[in-house]
C-alpha cells in the first residue's frame, strides 16, 4: 500500500470516526499535509463514495445516508463526558414518574446507573431496554417500529403515534448536532418526528449533549433551543452556548 492510500484511508478513518469534520479539523489532524493534497484527497474519496464532501469539510457516509453513525462507534467517544453527563442527570429522575428516554450512547449511560425506583419509562432504545431490564422497580415500554441497526433503536410512524396518547413528566433527548442557526437536529427523519412529538407531550424537556456537538448541523430539525427547558452538557461547552440558553430561559448544567 503507498503512502497516498495510507493517507486516504487514514481520512476515510478519520471522519468515520467523527460523523463529520470541518477542513481546520482535517488540516489539524493531519499537519504535515498541504491544504491542496487534502482538497484532492476529498474529492477522491468523494468520487469513489467513501465519504461525501460538504461545505467546508467531510461527513461519514454512514451519517449522509441516515444512518446517524452507529452506536457502537458513538459509545467509545467521549465517555467520561457522557458518564459525567448522565451523572448529573440522576437528581431529575424523579421517583412515580413517567419519563421518555431517548436512544443514544450519553441515554444508555443513563439508563446503566437509572435508580431502582417506581417510573414508567417509556423508550425507542434496545441498549437502553437491556440496561432498565435489570431493575426491579421501573415499568419500561418498549415503543414499536422499524429497527434501525446502527442506532439499536426503533423509529417510524408507529412510534411516533404511539407516544401522542402518553402524557410525560419528563423527556431525556439526545441529540446529534446543535448550531446557532438550525438549533438541535439529527441525522434522520424519522427519528427527528418522534423527537418533536415527544417534545409535544412533555412537561420538562431535557437535552443531554455532550460540548463536541456544539457548532454542527445535522441533515433534519429536532427544535430550536427556546423549546426546551434544561440542557445538561460538560464543562467544555463553548461561552456563546452559555449565552444562548441564558437568552432562551434555557437551564444550562455543565
């Protein structure tokens, strides 16, 4: 193999790993490469549909063509955030409640340490119904629909008209992206319905959202950030975020 297919691999790798990078994250994690080999390297990969070029950088394939990069891939990323973030996540888990749980690796850390207590819970997540299994206490739901296998969840029009007739204390939202402009989104359709309809039936609507997210858009509309009540996050989180939820009435936990 020569060095320009190390190279390209190495990208490919790269921003499979990320879901999708901007051109300063690809110039800084390769710096001994110049700006017009990476451009043709993008191209390349583009051509051979290995990745596709947007914009001011790279996404995943996986991500493009909703799949919303795998579980297993998000679940290695940023876990000490993710494990802080379900951590401070505990005190609003209110015993004789009833909660929707989202799918989603920063969920399923939650879901591991969800006290043994009286809730309903109703979820889309696999992951996160294997981790609740365990517990005597709750009552889980397990919502119906088409299985997405990268995401271990379940989403489609069954879902979504199956939690318009539950009346939430409490939704617990992952997210993918989150930008200024476009507020939180995620990388596909269907899953983005069942977000805005479960943000319609809530009473308390949580985002947990680790700082990497911040400055990123995703392909579909989850809601603008006024939409919902608290955002817990980690202590990497940009100033301007901060002064965004202030300007919304948002709580902002970090």
């Amino acid at each position: 193999m020569d060095s320009m297919e190390q190279r390209r691999n190495a990208i490919v790798d790269f921003i499979n790993e990320k879901g999708n990078i901007t051109f300063a994250q690809l110039e800084k994690n390769f710096p001994n490469v110049s700006q017009m080999t990476l451009r043709t390297d993008l191209k390349a990969l583009d051509e051979a549909k290995k990745i596709v070029r947007i914009h001011g950088g790279a996404k995943s394939v996986e991500v493009v063509l909703g799949t919303d990069d795998s579980i297993a891939r998000r679940a290695v990323r940023n876990v000490e955030e993710k494990e802080g973030i379900a951590k401070k996540t505990l005190p609003f888990i209110k015993p004789n409640t009833t909660v929707y749980l989202d799918s989603g690796s920063t969920t399923t850390a939650l879901a591991k340490i969800w006290p043994d207590q009286p809730n309903f819970i109703f979820t889309s997540s696999m992951d996160c119904v294997m981790e609740l299994s365990k517990l005597k206490n709750p009552t889980v739901f397990i919502l119906g629909g088409e299985l997405n296998k990268y995401s271990m969840s379940v989403c489609g029009m069954e879902a979504v008209n199956s939690v318009k007739s539950v009346n939430f204390d409490l939704a617990v939202l992952g997210v993918t992206s989150y930008h200024k402009d476009t507020g939180f989104s995620c990388g596909v359709l269907m899953e983005s319905y069942l977000k805005q309809a479960v943000l319609k039936q809530s009473e308390e609507k949580m985002i947990l959202m680790d700082s990497s997210k911040i400055d990123k858009k995703s392909t579909f509309h989850i809601c603008g950030i006024e939409a919902v009540n608290m955002v817990i996050t980690d202590e990497n989180i940009p100033g301007d975020f901060q002064m965004q939820c202030e300007k919304a009435g948002v709580r902002l936990l970090k």
